[in-house]
C-alpha cells in the first residue's frame, strides 16, 4: 500500500459509473408498471404496520425520540405512531428502527439479501419535513404518491445492486445497500441534481459497510434491529450535505488501492447486472402471517402443517429433518443456547420447533417467558438441517426465485410423518393474490392495538381506495398515525 502514496495522478477523475447510473435514474426515474405500484401501496401501508407492532417492545422504544431530550424542530417530521416531531436525520433513525425492529417487513433474497422497505425510514423522515415546511410557507407538499414513487426506486436501488453483488460473502452487511439507495432518493428528494446526488453516494461508499458480526453467533444481539435506521440516518446526514454543496468523491469505488472494491469487495467490480425500473418492487416477498427470517418462513408453513399430527406427541418425537436451501443453512442454522430474542428469530430449528408445538408463530414467540418451555430446546436438539442443492438452486433461479424447505418428524416407534415440502410462502410475488388480503388483516390488528375505531376505520378506508392515498397529502396521512395523546 505505501507504494501507491504519491503515485496518483492530480486530476480528478469522472464520477465512477455506478454512481452516475444510480443519479441519473432518481433524477430521470422511468414510471413504474402497475404491479409495481400495488406493490408499493402494500410495502407503505405493511412498513407503518411493522412501525406500530413494534412499539409494543420497551426495548426497541428506548431507542427512540430526540439525541437530546427536549430537542424542538420548528416544522419537523412526525415519527408515526409516537407523536414526536424530530429533525429529518432522527426521524429516519427512529422510522427506520421501527420498521424493521420485529423482522416483519418486506424482504429480498438473492446473492445480497435485504429489507427494501428498511429505506422508507428515510423517505418517510425527509419527506415530511419538507412537506410541513413547505405548509408553513403556504406552498403544496409531497403527496403519498411520491412517496410511494420514492420507495420503488429505492426498492429498486437496493434489490438490483443485491442480485449479484455479495457483501455479506466478504462479511459486510447488508445495510450498506440501505445506506446507498436512501442516500440517493433522499438527496433527489431534497431537490439534488444528477450530480450532487452522484457525490452523495460517493460519500455513503466512503463509509464503508458495517460487519454482520451482530448477525451470527455468538455476537446475535438487537443491533440487527436498529442497523437499517442507522443506515437511513446516515444516508439523510450524506443527502443534506451535497444539497449543501459538499464536493464528491468521484472515484471511491475504483480508485487503486484506496476505492471500496480494492479494500473492501476483493477487488470485484459493483455493477448493476440490469437496468433500474420497477423490477424489485413488482417481485418483492412480504412477510405475512409471522415474523420469522425470510429463509425459514416455507420451513414453518410446513410446520404448521404438520401440527396437528405433532402437537400431542412431542416427547415421542425422534427426529425433526429439515432440508433448506445454501443460504438458509449458512444464516439461520444454529444449534447451542439461544441466549436473546435475536438469536432466536434467526433459528431455522427454533422456529420450526414453534410451529410444530404451537401451530402459530408471533413476536411473542421468540420472549424468554417462550423459550423457557423445555420442548423447544428438546426438539431443537433432535433437529438436523440439510442443504438441498435443488433448493438451491431454484433459490437462484431467475424465472422461480424459490424459497423452499421440507421438514419431515420421525417418531420413537419408526413411523414418521409425510415430508412436506413448500416452495413458496405466502409472501411471494406468485401467491401476490392470497397475500393481500392478509396484508390488510395484519395492517388492520396493527391499528386496532393503538387507536380507536374511528381512526382505524378512516386508516383502512385509505388503504381499501389506492387512488384517494396517492391524493393525500403526506402529513395528512403521517397525522392518521399520531396517538390522540400526542395531538
């Protein structure tokens, strides 16, 4: 490395592409197709759905509210569901942090793996700050509509980068590409040009990437559930400076010696594998009935299943056979204490075992009042977990994008149960049409736990009229979220 010191030539060098390609598609966004667009009605509504669920946590509200307690922003963004009104930096933290805190947001798998909707903690922070202060001037603010065109290309941002670019193989983690497409939709928000927005992504790439050690044993701890507002955060923090004029770093990604693809990605070139449209959006995977790591979520469908056959003869249970595909087993198989909730809702045997005792998994689930029955640890103990290489490879597979698992039990007297098997959970783009309804029902509980039924009642009327939402204007709609208490 010291070799390189000097030997750079002075001018500074255009954009690297990457960055250009991403300006220029928030700055000229094609329009998206109309799968996509249902889509992204569902990803607002499900994320603010998560957001509230997840209020329910102590642990994940103290991480919530103002760096310095009683902190006033003249005109700031509304933090749903608590009421408080923050400087757009703090709301994408806190916005973020609750979207993702039970692992229930929407999800993508490929060689990076992710939560798109993580970067609605940005869109949505930003976006209603401007908005009220443009009220305060007596000028138009955004409407949900440009949200919604926001998160797909964030979605898109996000997705397309995770399709052959893999971080997490050389230990970096996936919020880095949090942290790139909220970083670019946020600038654009903030009126950014192709090239400010172009520098303000060389600055998220500056950053670097977190390292997934809070992800696996025996470092899993509630970092996972608070790393995607962080990364949001930050993005709004890089997306006010270029708007500010902060100059870029034109060639942080291939620079010699000193770019990220040399000190972090081995060398490999980032690129786009194809265009950014509305692809991601329109085959983003929802997590429906229950929290649970996207890579297991067919394992427990197939333990539901196998429940009523279970329930009453888990101390003559043998063996439980679990086949997965390369990444599940690489992420989610764990044996040994589980010794946190974090742990536990990244446990392929632990939430398979939930399934298979209780025939239901919720957030509750993964408490320790929960883990303390004796029967999960048990089952858990008789669980193996085997890669199945044609799992695998319909993981991969463009046209199927599978998520299969089968999970099999065999019984102390040699009889067993069939080996169900299950490709595609109910989140997937080709079972779009039984999942909607159970969006809404999810999103429905959500409202019920924390307002009364008028307020529900006018919250589920927008979501049942997608062209009325589109018309609202963003603060009217972030008010429907506010606690009475906090009006």
């Amino acid at each position: 490395m010291g070799a390189l010191i000097g030997t750079a030539a002075a001018d500074r060098p255009d954009p690297d592409p990457l960055l250009t390609q991403i300006a220029e598609y928030v700055t000229s966004p094609p329009a998206p197709s109309a799968a996509a667009e249902q889509s992204a009605h569902w990803v607002l509504l499900d994320s603010l759905a998560c957001a509230l669920l997840a209020l329910e946590h102590e642990e994940c509200v103290r991480h919530l509210g103002p760096v310095v307690p009683g902190t006033v922003v003249p005109h700031g963004a509304v933090v749903p569901g608590t009421g408080a009104v923050l400087d757009p930096i703090a709301a994408a933290f806190d916005i973020g942090c609750m979207i993702r805190w039970l692992d229930f947001n929407d999800t993508w798998l490929a060689a990076e793996w992710g939560h798109p909707s993580d970067n609605l903690g940005a869109i949505l922070g930003v976006g209603d700050y401007l908005s009220r202060r443009a009220q305060a001037r007596g000028d138009r603010p955004l409407m949900v509509a440009d949200v919604l065109a926001r998160a797909t290309q964030a979605h898109e941002i996000q997705g397309v980068l995770a399709l052959t670019n893999s971080f997490n193989a050389v230990g970096l983690d996936h919020v880095l590409l949090v942290r790139i497409a909220s970083t670019a939709v946020s600038t654009a928000l903030l009126g950014g040009t192709t090239d400010q927005v172009a520098a303000a992504l060389s600055h998220a790439f500056a950053d670097g990437g977190a390292l997934r050690t809070y992800r696996h044993a025996p470092n899993t701890g509630p970092r996972k559930s608070w790393a995607a507002g962080d990364a949001t955060s930050r993005a709004v923090r890089h997306a006010m400076w270029a708007v500010g004029g902060e100059i870029s770093i034109p060639s942080v990604l291939t620079a010699a010696g000193w770019g990220f693809q040399d000190v972090l990605f081995g060398g490999t070139p980032i690129e786009l594998p194809r265009p950014l449209g509305s692809y991601v959006m329109e085959n983003v995977l929802f997590k429906v009935s229950f929290p649970a790591e996207f890579h297991a979520q067919t394992a427990v469908e197939a333990a539901f299943e196998l429940h009523p056959q279970v329930r009453d003869r888990i101390d003559e249970v043998e063996s439980v056979t679990i086949w997965t595909q390369e990444a599940g087993k690489r992420i989610i198989d764990k044996t040994g204490p589980l010794t946190n909730y974090a742990d536990r809702d990244h446990c392929i045997q632990y939430m398979t075992a939930i399934g298979l005792i209780f025939g239901e998994l919720t957030a509750d689930s993964y408490t320790d009042a929960v883990a303390a029955d004796p029967r999960i640890d048990a089952l858990r103990d008789r669980t193996t977990v085997i890669e199945e290489p044609a799992y695998s490879a319909d993981y991969l597979d463009p046209d199927k994008r599978a998520i299969t698992n089968a999970v099999q039990v065999t019984f102390t007297d040699g009889t067993r149960t069939a080996k169900v098997e299950v490709e595609y959970p109910v989140g997937h783009p080709r079972r779009r049409g039984e999942a909607i309804p159970l969006l809404r029902d999810k999103l429905a509980d959500a409202l019920a736990r924390r307002f009364p039924e008028p307020r529900v009642g006018a919250i589920m009327e927008l979501a049942d009229d997608p062209v009325r939402l589109a018309a609202t204007p963003l603060p009217e709609f972030i008010d429907l979220f506010v606690p009475d208490a906090a009006l």
